[in-house]
DNA sequence: GATGAATGAGACTTCATTCAT
DNA sequence: TATGAATGAAGTCTCATTCAT
C-alpha cells in the first residue's frame, strides 16, 4: 500500500536501476504469499501458487527466496520489523505514563487490525517452529514485551501502578490484545475495544481510575 | 448370517476381548501422535512415525483413524471434551461470584499445564484451519468463552463487579491464560502465576480489593 | 440356483460332514466374487468385500481360495468347466450337421445369455493375463473350437458345406456369438437373434439354404 | 503483467520452441505405456515403470497425463481417433457395395495387424470400465458400426443383399475380426485372412457369388 | 474351521527445487 | 534476469495376506 509511495520510480517503462524493480517485486511477492499463508496451512500452499498470485514464474521465486522456508521466514521478519519500528515511532517519553501505556495498547490493537492477514499468519505460527523461525519470533516477543515491560516497571517505581509482577501483566496485555484481534468480531468498532481494553488493563495494574478515565476520553 | 449364530463363544470367554483392548490402543495412537504434533509442523508428522512412536504398524493407523486429519482431530476433539468435562466439574454454583471466577481461571491453568502437549498443539492450530478443526475449535472456544461470560454477566448485575463489557473481559481473560501458560516461563511456580493473574483479572472487573486481596496476598 | 437343490443337506442345523456344507460356502464365495469381478475392474475387487458380499470373513475366502489370484482363477475354470459339460451334453451325433451346427450355436448364445455376469467376466479378461489364467483360457478356447471345428471339418468333407477354411469360420462364428452378446442389446429376444446368426453362418459355410431355412421354424 | 511484454523473443528464436517437443514427448510416453499396457493387467503396470519405459522421470508423466486412469483413456482415444480417420480415408462412395464392405473389412483387419499392441489393449478391456472409458468405448464401437451398418443398409436396399437383420450381420462381421486377430494365429498371411473372412461375410449377407467369387479365389 | 485385527510392502501422486533457454 | 518444464524424493493410503483367538 504505503510501498507504492516510497518507490514512484517503479512507474516509469525503464529498465530501472533495477534495485528498486527488484525491491518492488520483492514486495509484491510477500504479499501474495502472505496472503496465501494467512489462510491456508503451510503445505497447502504451494510455491505455484505463490508464484501465481504474485504474477512471476515460479523460478523468479527463488531469485528472491533461497527456499520455502525463507519465504516464509521472509513475511514474518519484514513484518516484525515494521511492528517494531512503529512501536518506537509511536513512543513519547514525555508524555505520563498511563498514556503511554494506553497508547501501546492502542499501536498495538491498531497494527494488526490494519495487517488482518499478518496477523493470522502471526498468531497461527506461533510455537511449533523451526529453529530459524523461533529465533525470529522469541526475539520480536522479547523486544515486544520490553517495550510494555518497561513502562510498567516504571510505573511501579514511580507508584503510578501497584506492585504487580510487570512480566505477568505485560503477557496479560498482550495475550488480551491477541484474542480480541481474533475473536472479537465486529460487532464493535475496534478503537472502542481497544479503549476499553485500556481501562481493563490500567485498572488491573492499580492505576488510580481519576487519573486514566478522563483523559480517555477528551483530548 | 450364521455369523451371529455361530461365535457367541466369541465375546464370552475373554475378558472384555478387543474392545477395551482397542480402546487402549487408540490412546496409545492419540498420545503418541500429539506428543508430535505438539512439537513439529503438521507436514513434518507422518504416518510413518506416528505408527512408530505408537508402536504399531502404518496400517493400523488407519483401522483407528481414517486419514491423517481425522487422527489430527481426533486429539483434539478429544481433549477439548476433557477440556469441557474437567470445567463441568470444578463449577461450584453455591460458592461466591469472585471465588468462581479464580476458580475457572485457576482449573483452566491447571488444566493444560498438566497438558503441555495438548498446550502446544491447541495452541497453533487456532485459526487457518479446515472446515472440520474449525468446527470443533470455534465449539470448543464458545463453550469455554461462555462459561465465563456468565459468570462474569452474573457479578455484574450482582454488583460485584463493573459493568464492563463481559465478552471483552473474557476474552481478555482467556488471552492472558494462553500467554502466560506459553511465555512465562518456569521462573515461578503455576500456582502462583495463575493466582496473581486471577487478583489481576478480577481488580480489572473492579471487584472489591477487600473481598480478595487478603485470602491471596496476606503478608 | 440350482445349487440349493442338489445339496439340501445345507439347511439342517448340525455341523455336517462338512465336505457339503464347505462346498456349498466354496459355492457362494465364487458366485458372489463373479459378481463382482463382471462389473469392476480386477483392482477395485477387494478381498474384503468379497467376504462381505459372500457372507463370510475375510480369513474364511483363505481357506477356499489360496490367494486373490486362485479366486479369480476358480471363477474361471469352474464355469469354464460348466460350459464345457453343457456342450457336451448338447452334442447330438445323429442329428443332420447342419443341425448340429445350429445346435452349437444356439447352445452357445444360451449358456452365456443365461450366465451374463461370466459373460462380462469371460469376455473382458480374455488376452492380457498372467500365465495360469492364460492355460485355462487357452484350453478352453481350443476345446470349444474344436467342437465347431469339427463339425464344420465334417460338413466340408460330405458335401454339406464348402471348402472353407474351417479355423476361420471357427473364429467368425466364436466371434458373431461374443459381439451379439454383448452388444445387440435387449432390442429383440435371444432366441431370435441366435436363429438369425445360425443362418448367416450357415449360408456364409455354404449350406444349402433349402436344407436349413425349413427346419429352422418346424419341429 | 510484464512478463507478457518482456520475453517475445522467447517465442521467436526457437524452431518451434516446446510445442512440437511436448507433443513428441506425449507420443513418446503414450508409446511406452501402451506396450505396457497392452500385455499386464492396469494394476501390474506401475507409473515407475511407464516413466523408465519413456525415459522421462516419474513427475513428467503428470505434465502431460493427470493421472495414471488419464493416461489410459488418453492411450484408448488416441488410438480410436486414429482408427476413426482411417476408416474415413478408406471409404470411397464410388465402388460398388460389395466391393466397399470388403474393404472396410480389409482396412479394419489391416488396421489392427499393424497396431498389435493396441489391439490386445483393446480387446481386453472392453466392458467393465470406468464411465469415462465406457463413454470413449461406446462412441468408438458406434461410430465404427454406424459405418459398416449403413453400408449393409445400403446394400439390402439396392437388392445387393439379402434381407438380413443390419445390426446383427454388422456385429458378426466386428466379432469375426476380432476372434480372427487375436486368435487365428501366424499359419496364414493377414491379407489373405481377410480376403476369406471377406468372402465369408458377403456370403453370409447373400450377395451373388459370380460377384466376388472370382476375383478372390478363382483357381 | 472361522474370524477379523494387524501387518507392511508398494502404489499413486505432489511439489520444492533446478537449470537450460 | 526471468521462465517453466523436468526432476525425483517422499508422503499418504490401500489391501492382500497372516495368525492368535
């Protein structure tokens, strides 16, 4: 979507500097195939039909992806790796913690409610991994979990929050976005569910309700 | 036709000849296959090595199962109906709202930490599945959702809890178990987490501190 | 069919000198296995439904039959040996041998028109097969040429016929029998057709269509 | 999209690039399997062994044929296609009658004593098919009977022939053949073979003798 | 003798990967 | 660089046959 802005010299009929040609087809391959992989288990998607969903030959395939695997391995660390770059675009360190830790919830809710297909793909691959794989999700959990870890330790220090045993809250957080992504459905706008989900959470962590429940909602 | 006449001797002089006899050999399959399951891709499981663990021939596989995905579901219709049948009987209707909710909240920790396999294996498969899995998953999801949202629907109309929105709160509650059963890790005992994150659960249901920090927290 | 009627001593209860009832249970496994082999490719014949079809288990056709191959190989010579028995029995040295002819023919249309099932058996297994299948065929073909050939040899020699190659009117005759059973359809009698052939056969030996076509319609 | 536009020059430098390879390949895989097919049951002629027979690996086999059921009909409707277009080069509407079914005749038998292999394959595999393979089967014998039928038709009504039953005196003609070839052995040339059976038919179907009788066995 | 659960060889078919063009 | 025909390893499943009961 966004990736049609940053190369506009894909448009033009030249056999471009041929970096960003490949760059876009690499592109649009991932895409293809994650849409594929979202919704079918991994054997039954073949590299035909990643190839012809993506529109090259299967060949081409492997000019970009040593193997399968890689391909596969390829959607989920791209993807990672613009979860996290948003996250850290998304911090403010100067605002208070409670927004902060609100507003972590909410980049959050709103990645994957924006990536509906990545995030059937993240949240079925979950354990049952191959090494290369795992190493690649056990470090975005990590650096994930840091991220709200922190801010709740900090919180506790500064006696925002109770004393609560931040790594259990931090995967309570997360475990809570997670289902509600899944299984919520829309019978309510996502920006709610993400808000009141917030409130949850906050109340869990002891944060005082007169400090977060106004600020929720008036800017 | 003179069948039935002729080996009624067949099912008396044995003990319970082949049914219990069959019967224990189909868990012998079922365990064998999910202690693989649990850990390898589906594709990475075969026949061949299910037949193996369970110590018996390929062929038998499929007097017990008719296809690899029938044996696949089969673990986990299975399990889920232990699933089901282990929440019946910790329900406890004359006990207070708070105590039944920690309760689920503890019996479902319990549950699948005594069944890490099963853990694993329902763990992964959520989404992305065929029709059939996702008939049973999405039952199986329902009942156990329902279970709580009940309760959670009674404490509130009883005042004992917010009025928080109850499908949102269960899932959240739900997500936080799989998170934490998954991630957390073996830095502290089961009992303790599960019990932390029902105090963190229920604080988010803005129950009454009084009514349960001191049970669980007592210094 | 007839074979409940020669041996009645089936139907009582007591354990029989066996050698009736196992050729009675031999009787059934071949008529039900026939059965099954006329309409379906050898392949798609499994020893299980056989045993269903025949009413036995599947350890039983073991006992009668040494292998898959032997059963269909009974099927085989059993009813080749029928039809053996029956033109034997048709064969008539004093009639005129154009009746004998005639004769041979019509006994020919007759057996298979009232045994359809060997007939689709017989008539799709004939080349292509394994060596014991091969002698059995072989044998019978030769004998049941034979007869015509004879008869035919006979004709030459007195004058009745012309000097035809007698191997060759054979096969033509063998041949008209095969493809009118098998493909004129239901469209007009049997009996009928057989007659219509007789003289088409008779008149292409050369006989005197005086000498035949009265006899034909007068006893 | 761009492929379509970058490699024209593939289709153009090339003789006639894979068109005219993959069609020889398909002959060639047709060919090998046919020899097999001709001579063992479905089931004793394994893909392994049409593949080496072809020299093509096991895979290649499913680029040309779906499966192995595919690649059998593919063989019956080649060949009967082949059959269909010899008949119709034969035919010549301006011979005289007699004269026009021993031809028929002669091509049919000629046909089938040049193509040795099909004719076992087809002659055994007659009935008991599958519906595809009945459907090819039946339009095959049709076509080929409509052929002799309106020929004998013709015949009867211009008083060439006697009042036979078309139909039946077709199949006989069919059935002769057939017994002929596969039965008749190598003591006398096919030629000739076909010339008596020629003789034999006409006769049977009552055309004049002084007709034919000359030109074929004159002393 | 009769049974039918168990066996395991072997078939068909798929599909990731390669490589000549 | 791109293609897609060819490859062949490997998997699922079937089924004739055995044998303990």
């Amino acid at each position: 979507m966004k990736k049609h802005l940053s190369p506009p010299t894909l448009t033009n009929g030249r056999p471009l500097p041929n970096n960003s040609d490949q760059r876009a087809k690499r592109e649009r391959i991932l895409t293809a195939a994650l849409k594929l992989f979202a919704h079918e288990p991994y054997q039954d998607v073949t590299m035909d039909r990643v190839a012809g969903a993506a529109g090259v030959a299967k060949g081409t395939l492997y000019l970009y992806f040593s193997s399968k695997d890689a391909l596969y391995l390829g959607i989920l660390s791209d993807n990672l790796d613009t979860a996290y770059r948003t996250y850290q675009a998304s911090a403010d360190p100067r605002l208070p913690l409670i927004e902060r830790v609100r507003r972590a919830i909410t980049v959050t809710v709103e990645f994957y409610d924006q990536r509906r297909d990545f995030l059937q793909f993240y949240a079925t691959e979950e354990p049952r991994l191959a090494d290369a794989r795992n190493r690649i999700m056990e470090e975005a959990r990590e650096r994930g979990s840091n991220f709200f870890e922190s801010l709740i330790q900090d919180g506790i220090r500064s006696g925002v929050f109770a004393p609560v045993d931040p790594r259990l809250a931090t995967l309570a957080i997360q475990g809570s976005i997670r289902s509600l992504l899944l299984y919520y459905g829309a019978s309510r706008p996502v920006a709610e569910i993400s808000r009141e989900l917030g409130d949850l959470m906050l109340k869990s962590l002891g944060a005082n309700p007169a400090q977060f429940f106004k600020p929720t909602h008036q800017p």
